[in-house]
C-alpha cells in the first residue's frame, strides 16, 4: 500500500488494479457544502460531522440540527455537517428526503440501498464524498443519529491528541460497556474478557501491540472507543463471519463505529487504500483492516462511549460521545443541559 499511496498522491498510475472503485453516483451531491462563496475555493473547516443517519430519522436529524450538530455553535469555529444517507424503492420517502434538503441542504444521498449490512459502503462514500467536496477540513468526526456529542469536548481532543501515550495492557473498566451480556454481540461480556484474557497472555503481545504515537507525526489520526476482538463463528448469529469471508482468528484493533474523528492525511489513506481492499460487512471492522493496511494506529479514548453512559451533570463533563439517545428529545434535553454548563 505504500507504493500505492506513493503513486496515487503523485498521480500516477499504481502497479495494481482497485478492487473497490465505489463505483456508486450521488442523488444528492451537496457539492457546494464547503466551498467558499462563489469563487470555486475550498474553505477551512475545522470540523466537519459527517452523521450516518437511517432514510426514515428525519426526527433524530432536527434533533442534531438543533444541538450537537449546530453549525454556528462557536463564532470562531467553522463547523459543518452532512447526513450520509443511501436510498429506498419508497418514492414517498424520497420525496420527504428531497424535501428536507431542499429546506437544510445538509444532506448527501448515495444510490446504494441504505441497509445495516451495507454501512460500509455509506463509510466508503463518506470518505470519498470528503475527498471531492470538502478537501480542506481538517478533522472529520463520523457519527450515528443516536450519539449524543460534545463539541467542546471534541475540540480539546483534537488541540493536541497525541499528547501523551495510551497505556495498552492495562485493564480497562468495561463493566457499564456491554450492549448487552448474551453471546450474540460483536462487543458482548464473552469478547471483553476474551480481549482482557489476551491483554494479561504474553504469547500475545505482539498481536496486541501498536503505536498511536508513530502515526502523529505524519498527522494521521484515527481516534476512538478501540476494541479488539474476534470473528463470531456461530451461524445463528448476526455478526457471523465464515472463513471465506476472514480467514483470520482475530480482527486488527478497530475504532467502534458510532463515534470516531478523523484527520484529514488519515482520511485521503484511508479513502485509498479501500479501494484496494475487498468490502467487508461489518463497517468498523473493515475501518480497523484498511487502518492496518496503511499503517495507521487507531488512538484509544476513553471519553468516546461504544455503550450509553448513565447521564448525569457531573458524568458528562468530559464525554465527547455516548452512544444509545435513540429519543432525540432526551438527547436535545441533554445537550441544552451539558451546554448551560460550559460542557458542549
């Protein structure tokens, strides 16, 4: 991938073929979104949320809109966003979903169906969206509708996020993370202790082993909740991985997939190197193979929750995410609070 990349950034033709071309067309392009008045330039962005929101969460996307989401939450700040949809055989649906751009031209809708199994395909089509349409935004935070943001707190983050090195054997608190204790869970109890099983094994130390701190010198950043675990082998199961599709008895280090930012030198290697790797059906997973394809270190942070945090005033004071607001008013509430308090 090194060659390639070489290659691709000076425009060059590489030695290999893609095979992942996100061959896909734009519906609605908002390829106006970050350019600067009329002139055809670029403008700076600090952060651009991209929001992977589900056709039918017109209610959660106002909710965003109106709180974590805001554009003009600081005055020296420039902030944008975009809800990354696919699309339905539903005309009525597509006639509400023209309707909402037309009134908040803040969404972009790609013709893949926009289906659980194919969040992937919506992740590819975010990076190459940023990579045409909004080259100079500096950190990009990939969000789910039902995450509950601090912006305040996303932004002391990326001021300086490599400042000191992340302590990777040490046991970490999981013990309010689980989405839920059965088996059948991509992040269930049975993985957690699996990967603590792993951190305290010297045997494996080599596979656990990387370094956030080697990739911010090139200013690549791809920071999150990570989590390490294996492929689910049971049938019955909707996280089921046969062999053929992965081979491997473990997956490289992951950032989970509702919450993670983003720099914009990680985002163009990422955008191409999964052009040059075979899809995969789990989106964060497939973030974690590319990431290690490219040799970028995903940087654990633990204010980045893959499970809801019980809310409290207190508790939330360094949250940048939490996971689970699936009621956009509670999240609003929330974010108003947070707020009030100089916390978002």
């Amino acid at each position: 991938m090194e060659e390639i990349l070489v290659a691709l950034k000076n425009n060059e033709k590489p030695a290999y073929k893609p095979v992942n071309e996100l061959n896909y067309t734009y519906r609605i392009s908002n390829n106006r979104k970050c350019l600067q008045g009329n002139d055809g330039n670029f403008e700076k962005v600090v952060i651009l949320y991209i929001i992977k929101s589900a056709l039918c969460n017109q209610n959660k996307r106002d909710a965003i809109r109106k709180s974590w989401g805001w554009e003009n939450r600081f005055s020296d700040v420039n902030i944008k966003r975009i809800f990354m949809l696919g699309v339905s055989s539903d005309s009525s649906l597509q006639d509400k979903i023209d309707e909402e751009y037309a009134k908040n031209e803040d969404l972009v809708q790609a013709d893949f169906i926009d289906s659980y199994y194919n969040n992937t395909i919506k992740t590819t089509m975010s990076f190459k969206w940023t990579f045409q349409y909004c080259p100079k935004a500096q950190f990009i935070m990939f969000v789910d509708d039902d995450m509950y943001v601090s912006t305040k707190n996303l932004l002391k983050f990326i001021r300086n996020p490599f400042y000191k090195r992340v302590e990777l054997r040490r046991k970490r608190d999981l013990s309010h993370g689980l989405l839920n204790n059965g088996k059948d869970n991509l992040y269930s109890k049975e993985k957690v202790s699996e990967t603590l099983r792993k951190y305290r094994n010297p045997n494996s130390r080599k596979l656990l082993e990387y370094d956030p701190v080697i990739s911010a010198s090139d200013g690549r950043l791809l920071a999150g909740y990570v989590f390490f675990s294996s492929p689910m082998r049971h049938k019955s199961s909707k996280w089921y991985v046969s062999l053929a599709e992965y081979p491997f008895s473990k997956y490289p280090p992951y950032v989970t997939a509702g919450a993670y930012v983003v720099s914009y030198p990680a985002l163009e290697d990422l955008y191409y190197t999964s052009m040059f790797t075979q899809r995969f059906k789990f989106d964060d997973v497939y973030l974690g193979i590319v990431a290690k394809k490219c040799g970028i270190s995903p940087l654990h942070n633990k204010h980045f929750y893959f499970w809801r945090k019980p809310y409290s005033k207190e508790g939330y004071s360094d949250v940048i995410a939490s996971h689970g607001f699936d009621d956009p008013e509670e999240m609003k509430k929330v974010w108003e609070e947070q707020r009030s308090l100089g916390q978002a």
